[in-house]
C-alpha cells in the first residue's frame, strides 16, 4: 500500500473528474483519496464529484493493489497537467 499526498491545482470540474475517474478505473489497485474527514472511492464519478477537490487543497491519494505505483504517478501526471 502506498499513501501519497498531492497538492491539487484546480478544483475537479465534472469534465475533469470524469477523466480523472477513467484514467484511475484502468488500475487494478484499489484507491482512495483522503481529504480533510472524508475517504471516498477514486474509481466513483459520485465520490470525487462530492468530494469537491478545491484549489491549493492537499489531498492523500492510498493506493494499494499490483500496480500501485503506477496508478500514483498517473495521477500526478493527472493532477501537473490541470
């Protein structure tokens, strides 16, 4: 399991959360993204949409599964992009 944290550069419009979730459904691991109080399901349109990921905020991406690392370094490449 790896836990990462990343600083979030724009907040996830509905179009970028959709890309976002397809982008990290193609992984087999299992990932979560922490924010403040809530955990939700990174592969769930409904959990990031609701989770409101909002400029400047710092978020703990837990990935954990056979290709953790490199669903981590999709969604930082994910997240400079934006």
């Amino acid at each position: 399991m790896i836990e990462h944290e990343i600083s979030t550069v724009a907040s996830l419009e509905a179009k970028d959360a959709a890309l976002f979730v397809q982008i990290v459904s193609g992984f087999a691991s299992e990932v979560k993204i922490k924010a403040e109080n809530h955990i939700i399901n990174a592969k769930s349109i409904m959990g990031v949409i609701s989770l409101g990921v909002l400029h400047a905020k710092v978020v703990t991406i837990v990935a954990d599964g056979k290709d953790e690392k490199e669903v981590i370094e999709a969604i930082e490449e994910f997240f400079d992009k934006l």
